[in-house]
C-alpha cells in the first residue's frame, strides 16, 4: 500500500498507473477471473438490471467477464460515451453483446452514439467504475479528466439519493492509505478487488 500524503495527485496518478502497467498480462487474465468471482454471484450484482461497466485500457482491470455475464442473464449493459460537446461530459449507453466499437478520442473502444439507446445515469442500478487509486474510505483516484465525477455531480446534492450503486474496480496493488479527496470527488459505495471488498 502507498502512502500517500508526500505526493500530490498527478505524482500519486503517476505511480499507481505505473504500478498497474507492470502487471504481465498472465497475472491480468488472473485478476479479471477473480474479480468475476468476487463479483458475478454477489446479490448487487445478480440485483441489477441496467448496469454501466468499462472496457480496460491503460492496465484498468478487466470486467470482460462480468459483461459476458450479465449479457448472459438477460441484463442491460451500459458503456460510457464521450459526448463530442461539451467535450468534458458522457452519457451511458446500452450496448448488444456483438456490437461494434469504434475508438474515442483517448484510442478506447465504445459504441456509435445513439441517444435511443441512453441513459441516465440516475436510472442505472449499478456503475463499475475504472480508477487509479482507491482508499477503504471510499476514496477514488481517476485518470483526472473528471468524467465520472462530472457525470455524477447530482449525487453531493441529494442526501437521500442512492441510485445508482458506485462500485470501483481495481487491482489490489493500486489502494493507498488515504487519497487526499478534492471537492468534486464523488465517494464510492466500495472498491471491489481481485482479493477483496474494500
């Protein structure tokens, strides 16, 4: 674990990207299957309808498995979408099991967009969430362009609003003692690991 309180943000981003790099892609096949173990039989996750996952880059962990599974149990699964205005913001939409991606701006895979087919963010039961970092206090360091963040600004407004569930996924060596938290940052429910529940 990192501690955290000597390094600023981009240097603490820096570090756990890098961490997370390093893994050999044996070692990232393990974590993704024990991360679907962690989670395909969970009762959030068997719960839920409308659920929003991610496509790795950069060494994310992969939730390739969790997404088979929940097109499997006849579940709606959900990308983000980069908008192209304004060009800070996302939507989450539906994708089919064979649909073709194309890359974003950032060179990651997603779905033509197709408003038909949106969502919004606060009709979803579940969002797994990519991150840099996490802390067991449900801390969450991202790739720093805001767009989770953005995206679920609405939840520090409303006290009594728990939709949807914000689940982080990650490998366990990216957690850190306590992640210096900035006004903007929406908290996660819990950071789900190829080791644990955090």
């Amino acid at each position: 674990m990192i501690d955290a309180k000597d390094l600023t943000r981009a240097q603490l981003r820096r570090k756990l990207r890098q961490r997370r790099r390093e893994l050999k892609p044996a070692a990232q096949r393990r974590a993704a299957r024990a991360l679907y173990r962690q989670l395909a039989h969970h009762p959030l996750f068997r719960r839920a309808r409308h659920v929003a996952l991610y496509l790795s880059n950069d060494g994310e962990i992969d939730p390739c498995l969790l997404i088979a599974a929940a097109h499997a149990r006849g579940k709606q699964v959900y990308l983000p979408v980069l908008k192209s205005w304004p060009r800070t913001s996302m939507v989450f939409q539906r994708i089919d099991a064979r649909e073709k991606l194309a890359a974003n701006r950032f060179g990651i895979p997603e779905p033509r967009r197709d408003s038909m087919r949106q969502r919004k963010v606060w009709a979803l039961d579940l969002v797994l969430l990519p991150l840099v970092g996490f802390d067991r206090h449900g801390g969450r360091l991202g790739m720093g362009g805001g767009f989770y963040d953005r995206s679920l600004a609405y939840r520090a407004r409303r006290k009594n609003w728990h939709k949807p569930t914000l689940l982080g996924l990650a490998h366990g060596c990216q957690q850190v003692d306590r992640l210096p938290m900035a006004s903007w940052d929406i908290p996660l429910d819990a950071t789900v690991t190829d080791t644990g529940w955090y």
